[in-house]
C-alpha cells in the first residue's frame, strides 16, 4: 500500500498536458495518460511518460466533460501493451495551485479504478488540472476492501526540466510558519518563492568540503526537510576544508554527516527542521532508494560510481540533480590554475555523462573496488582524474557557491531565467565558459532511460567495500571506552546546553 505519494513529469509532457487541457472556448476537456512507478524508500511517484489524447468522439465537451468507456478502454490497453499504469486527468479551467477532488470527480474516477488495476496490474492515478496558473492536482486509487478504492492524495506534483517547478498539497506539506529569522531572505524574493523553496525535501550526496557548505547554505535559506549523505568519516587531513569539523571530531570519529547535521540544526532558520542523515552511499540499494525520496539532488561527490547513480535518478526518476567539480592545475607544486563547475542534470538538459563530469569505464573500476586501492591507484598516471586530490577551502566554496546558484536559478526563475546552461569558471582567466546544448544525440539518459522509473534495466547499485569498511571503523571506534565517554558528554552538552 503506497502511503507517501507523488507526482513528476518532464516539461514536454506538461507543455503538451497544458495545450490540450487549456481551451480557448474555456471548457473543461480531459486526457488519459500513462505512468510508470518509481519507488523510493518512503515515497512511490508516478512518472507521467505520454499522453493518450481522445480521438473523434471520444469525449463529449459540454461545459463539463465526459468520456466514452471505449476511450478508457483504448487507454488502458496501450497501457498494459507498454507495462505502464493509467492515469486520467481533467481541468478545472479557472482553478489555481493544488486541486482537491470534489464529489462529481470522485464519484467518476472511482467507477473505474477497479478496472484500472485489472487491466493493467497498477493503480489509476487521477490528477486535476488548474487552468489558472497551470497547477495540479493528484491522487492514486487503492484498493482498502473488495471493491471499494480510496485515494490517496499526492504530497506534490513535480515538472521537470530547464525549470523546476513543484504544486504542493497545502494540507500535507503545509506552507512553513512565519519566523523573524527570514526577514531579509523574504524580501529578495516574496513569500511564495519562499514557501516553494522551503518545502522541497533536498538530498545532498557528499557532506564533504563542497556539501558542507551547501547544507550550510540550505538550512540558512529556511529548507525544512533535507537528507544528507555520506560514508565517510571525519580525518585530520579534511580540516583544512570541512566546515564546522574539529579536531575533537577527528578524535571521535565521527561521521561527515554527523557534523553536517549537527550543523544544519544549528544554523536552520525554519521553525520545523527534518534532517535525515545515511551514512550510506548512494550507489547501495539503501542510499538509492532513499535519495529516490528527495524532490532534488546536489552531488558533491567526485567519483564515477555515485555520479553514474545520479545520472539515472536525474533522467529515470526524474529528480534534478544538481553537480559540480573542481580541477586544481599544479605543475612542479606550483598552482598553474583551477577550474570548477556547476550544472544541472535533468530531462532536456546535458546529463553528467555527456558534460563529461564521469567517463562510464570507470564505473566498474570503482564497483570493483579498484579506486581504493593504492597499487591500483599508483600504476595510474600522475595527472590522471581519478588521482588528483588537490583542492582548497576557497575552490571548494566557489564550487557550492556556483551549484546553489544552478538551484537556485532552476526554482526561482528571476526574470523568467531557468536555465543558464553548464557552468565551467576558470580562476586563471576570470573567465567562464557555457554549455547551452542538452544531451550528445544517441545519449541513451536523453533517450530511451528517459522517466523509465522502477522499469530501468540497469541495477545501478551494489554492495560498496569501502563505505561498509567506513561504518565498521566507526562501530569499533565506539567501543572504545574513551571515546564512548566522550560521545556521551557530547551528547549530554547538547541536550543540556
Ligand atoms: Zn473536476
Ligand atoms: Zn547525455
């Protein structure tokens, strides 16, 4: 039984959803459309992958609408033919932001619901159309006894692609609370900006140099739900780039995502604040599934593997991800220059394997294991990617800085702006270079990966030696009788304080 529900398409579906359901003679019209499941650790969303658009009588437009069982039929059967579930939806041509389901509708919907699954083993999904603002609305039918389907409503439906824009059902993701905190955040850009950007439940992969800052930035702006990932554990040799860790961290320890938590509690400015931390990669089945649960992705990881996960959650499952790097150029330990990214992945835009931000050969390197181990390591060439480790606290903050702009630009639109391209900053020349053009044509992401979900053929996942090594240093640390005591009066300080 699915509980948390969502809603996600591509901006060429919705600009088709939007062409058909908004008459010129004001109307109510309708669609049938097909969905595919992707399933997270929490939340089941439905893809919306096409439209079924009725033929030459197939539904009857009198103000209101109604359509033919034929119509449903022809559906449902394109439906099962392609393994996809289907879903309906109609307009409510002067309705604005989420729409809830009246009692016409859902007498409507649920007369075949039960037929739905019959035909083609999944859910109706039913959704409603605002004309006036292009919002939405959406439920999925399930079956609570023989013959009687409930709906579940969805938490949010999500469009996809140079913009990022999300309807949020006010009565499960309520508006935040107002908080003196946010003043001069609100005034740059209105409450409603703000209460769109709160409410998006934001994953950042890698609470490294990069992460921190951008957990940093997040829980500051007024983000009320974000996810953090990463395996690692704190080192001396991080300090010198990892906000808010300290030597006492070190001696303890502890998680990166430990300390992005802590931090993120402490710098929040939303009244209400869920911090969710794995200490998981993305790429085993645990992390994937639960980054699968965000609304948006930052990865601030720099290896293939994980990069290749969220490649497909940005094209499969249609989750944005936002990615950047940085290249430190040392010859003879002198600095010759630096450059770092910023980018987005998702449905129209470039993905990371065409930004050339991860070659796909060294995804089984990695899974192999190959990548943390040093003879390995060694035989590669010096200048080679994989073996570069130089970086700086302020290359590190230019890259966060770059990618929470990429974010930032993808939600808020200033001036109707969404979409500015790959970023690559040069520190040498001051200068910056644009990538404006999607996926290299053949790219399978752009292509047949597109918003396939659960159907994907690929199990990017598997079980990660170094993350497991990773988690049990850090059990045997803690059973260390000093540093239990020290954790504990950790603890303690910070309930008491
Ligand atoms: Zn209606
Ligand atoms: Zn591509």
């Amino acid at each position: 039984m699915i509980t948390r529900f969502s809603v996600a398409m591509t901006t060429s579906v919705a600009l088709d959803l939007t062409k058909h359901l908004r008459r010129a003679d004001g109307q109510e019209d309708c669609s049938f459309v097909l969905w595919r499941p992707s399933t997270g650790s929490r939340r089941t969303t439905a893809l919306i992958i096409d439209l079924v658009l009725p033929a030459d009588g197939e539904r009857i437009v009198h103000g209101t609408v109604d359509f033919t069982s034929e119509y449903f039929l022809r559906a449902a059967g394109i439906a099962a033919e392609q393994g996809c579930g289907v879903g309906f939806i109609h307009a409510h041509p002067r309705g604005r932001r989420w729409q809830r389901l009246n009692d016409i509708d859902y007498a409507a919907e649920a007369s075949f619901a039960a037929q739905a699954v019959t035909l083609t083993g999944l859910p109706l999904v039913g959704m409603t159309f605002a004309g006036g603002d292009a919002g939405y609305g959406a439920r999925i039918w399930q079956r609570h006894a023989p013959r009687t389907y409930v709906p579940t409503e969805a938490e949010s439906v999500r469009i996809v692609g140079g913009r990022f824009t999300v309807t949020f059902n006010d009565s499960l993701v309520p508006a935040p609370e107002a908080t003196n905190r946010q003043v001069r955040t609100i005034s740059a850009w209105g409450q409603d900006t703000q209460n769109d950007l709160a409410r998006l439940h934001v994953g950042v992969v890698g609470t490294g140099s990069v992460g921190m800052l951008v957990v940093e930035a997040l829980a500051r702006t007024g983000l009320q739900r974000l996810s953090l990932f990463d395996f690692d554990t704190v080192e001396h040799l991080n300090l010198d780039r990892l906000l808010h860790a300290t030597d006492r961290d070190v001696r303890l320890h502890r998680a990166k995502v430990t300390i992005a938590a802590r931090a993120a509690h402490r710098a929040a400015t939303a009244a209400k604040m869920h911090i969710t931390k794995y200490e998981t990669s993305v790429v085993e089945p645990d992390g994937f599934a639960a980054a699968a649960d965000c609304d948006l992705l930052f990865s601030c990881v720099d290896r293939p593997w994980p990069r290749a996960a969220l490649n497909l959650l940005a094209n499969a499952h249609l989750i944005p991800v936002v990615d950047g790097g940085i290249s430190v150029d040392v010859r003879g330990g002198r600095l010759k220059g630096a450059e770092w990214r910023a980018h987005v992945a998702a449905p129209g835009r470039a993905c990371l394997e065409c930004l050339g931000q991860y070659d796909p050969a060294h995804v089984p390197v990695e899974r192999d294991g190959l990548l943390d181990d040093p003879t390995y390591i060694k035989g590669l060439s010096a200048d080679h990617p994989l073996r570069r480790k130089e970086n700086v606290f302020i290359f590190s903050a230019s890259a966060a800085t770059a990618q929470l702009n990429q974010f930032l630009t993808m939600v808020t639109a200033p001036s109707g702006i969404a979409d500015t391209g790959a970023h690559l900053y040069h520190l040498t020349t001051g200068t910056v270079d644009y990538r404006l053009k999607g996926c290299d044509s053949g790219c399978p992401y752009d292509g047949q990966l597109c918003a396939l979900g659960d159907h994907t053929p690929v199990d990017v996942t598997g079980r990660h030696t170094a993350a497991e090594q990773a988690r049990a240093a850090r059990r045997n640390a803690a059973r260390r009788w000093p540093v239990r005591f020290q954790r504990r009066m950790d603890d303690w300080l910070s309930k008491h304080q």
